[in-house]
C-alpha cells in the first residue's frame, strides 16, 4: 500500500445478475437487502473514502457509501462507463478512466481522470524472457494470445497461417480451446511452442517482436511492453468496446486491426509477414505503443482514495 496508517477492507456483496421480468421482484427484494448490508457495513466500518470497481454487485456499495456521505472514487476499466459507473458517476468524487471515453469532457473539471488500467510489473530483462521459453536473442518471435478461455477464431487462423513459418511463436490458446487443438494435431513443428496457459504471461510480451490478441485489457500490458500488435477484437464484447480499445492503439500508429469476420489464415499470414518484413515500421509501432502505457497507474488510482479520504 502507498501509505501506513490506513486499513483496508473488500465489501463481499451478494446481488443478483439480471433476471427474467418474471423474477424482477425478487432481484429488487435481493438488491434492497443488499443495500441495507452496505449501509450497515460501512456504518461499522466507518470508511475514509469507498472505491467501486464497476459491475453490478458495486452499485449498492457505492449507494451506501452517497447515502452515508463517504466520498465515492470510481473505476472505469473498459474504454465505455458501465450501467452502475454512469449512474454512480454524478455523486462520485472522482472516476479514474483506462481510457478517454467521449462525453466524459462535459462533466465538472476534474470528475474524470484518465489514470491508465493497472497492469502487473514489466521484467524489462528481455534476454531472461527469451530464455524462458527457449528463443534465441537472434530469432523472430511472434506471441499469439486470445485471453484465459482462448479466442478460437484466432486460435485457427494462427496454427493454419504459421504452420510452415520461418520464426517462432508462442501460442497460449486457452484452456478451453487447447484439447480441441490438440486432436487437430497440435502444434505443426518445433517452431511451434502452443500452450493453454502462461503464468507470468507479461514475460511472453517483453520476449515477443510481434503480438496478435484480442483486444480486451491486454492491449495495456502490450502498450507497457512497447511491442507491436495485430489486434483482432472480439465482436460480441459489451457496447463492442474491444473494438474501441484497439482503435486506441491503432489511432497512434502502435497496432493494426483485422476484424473478427475478415479474419483468415490467408489474411493473418499476409499481416504479419509484411510487418515482419519492415523492421522500421515494426520499431515505429513499438515506439507507439510505449507512449500510451502508463505504468504509474496503480499509483495514481490509489492516490485518488487518498486524497478522497483526506
């Protein structure tokens, strides 16, 4: 923690998701329960300042915490203000934002603050990482991600297209997808490394040249490591923010985008190969991607609950 002195607590609070009209009653009678737990929490604990990390299970904290006049600070994660952050944003003190959401300007100065998305540590030790999963410091190194459950569009797309490359990738497929991959005969050669699952993943990014993802919160740990992208955004994300969040990178020259429905085997080879082929281009977007990350911003949301807790 930034400061001693101060003591900490995580809320647990039980709500409902959303119900079926037939069940609406019962979701009010949960969530006013809720509510009435919140209240008597915080009277109990007599907080400072309350911090609500969005979702729907924050919404009766973050009420508690206006009705007992605790100063309210907000997270926004997503490159869009989720149902409980844009009702509970008028009565917040400050709403730490990822990223600039449009609309956020016309508040009251200083209601919105672009802090970045808190993201693990970066081992800037690039030879150690290559190391770690065998790649020489000499060979080309492509990292291909889709989040913990995978991405099976790129998933496909990625073992058809790299099947015969002359570099070599790391593939993290996901758990779910990884059997599936498996009966269709795993990884095509020894350049090949397909795993479901990389713990200590940001280590795969600082070892990488070139990254093709997803676009959900990754895109902050791509932009820390500095390193060029292909970005495929999933097409089904709540308000299409992946899309948004990859226009963020791609809008400062650090990535290129390829829609879900347009991406191929045939398309993803053709990308990566021609910003293989152009190392200035490839540095250029790597440059890019540095100057969007903010590594400080565990630091800076903590120092908002601070500062609001006076």
């Amino acid at each position: 923690m930034p400061e001693a002195g101060y003591e900490f607590h995580q809320l647990n609070v039980v709500s409902l998701p959303r119900r079926k009209p037939l069940a609406a009653a019962r979701a009010v009678a949960t969530d006013t329960r809720a509510l009435g737990r919140c209240l008597s929490l915080i009277g109990q604990l007599a907080p400072s300042a309350v911090m609500g990390g969005g979702g729907y299970v924050a919404g009766p904290v973050g009420l508690a915490a206006r009705i007992r006049r605790v100063p309210l600070v907000l997270t926004e994660l997503d490159s869009h203000l989720g149902l409980t952050n844009k009702l509970l944003a008028p009565v917040a003190r400050r709403v730490c934002l990822a990223l600039p959401i449009p609309g956020t300007e016309n508040a009251p100065p200083g209601r919105f603050l672009i802090t970045g998305r808190p993201v693990p540590p970066l081992n800037t030790d690039r030879a150690s990482a290559r190391r770690r999963f065998g790649v020489a410091d000499s060979e080309t190194l492509v990292v291909v991600f889709g989040g913990s459950l995978g991405a099976r569009s790129i998933n496909f797309a990625a073992l058809e297209a790299f099947a015969g490359a002359p570099f070599r990738v790391l593939h993290a497929a996901g758990e779910r997808d990884l059997p599936l991959l498996e009966e269709r005969g795993g990884a095509p050669g020894p350049h090949y490394d397909l795993r479901g699952y990389i713990d200590g993943f940001v280590d795969a990014l600082v070892a990488a040249d070139l990254v093709v993802a997803r676009s959900g919160g990754s895109i902050f740990e791509i932009a820390l490591a500095g390193k060029p992208s292909i970005l495929v955004p999933y097409p089904h994300a709540t308000a299409d923010h992946q899309t948004t969040n990859a226009r963020y990178l791609a809008d400062a020259g650090a990535a290129l985008i390829v829609p879900d429905q347009q991406l191929s085997a045939e398309r993803l080879g053709s990308e990566v190969g021609q910003l293989l082929s152009d190392p200035k281009r490839m540095a250029a977007m790597g440059r890019a991607a540095a100057g969007l990350a903010r590594p400080r911003a565990a630091e800076d949301i903590a120092a908002e609950v601070l500062a609001a807790a006076g």
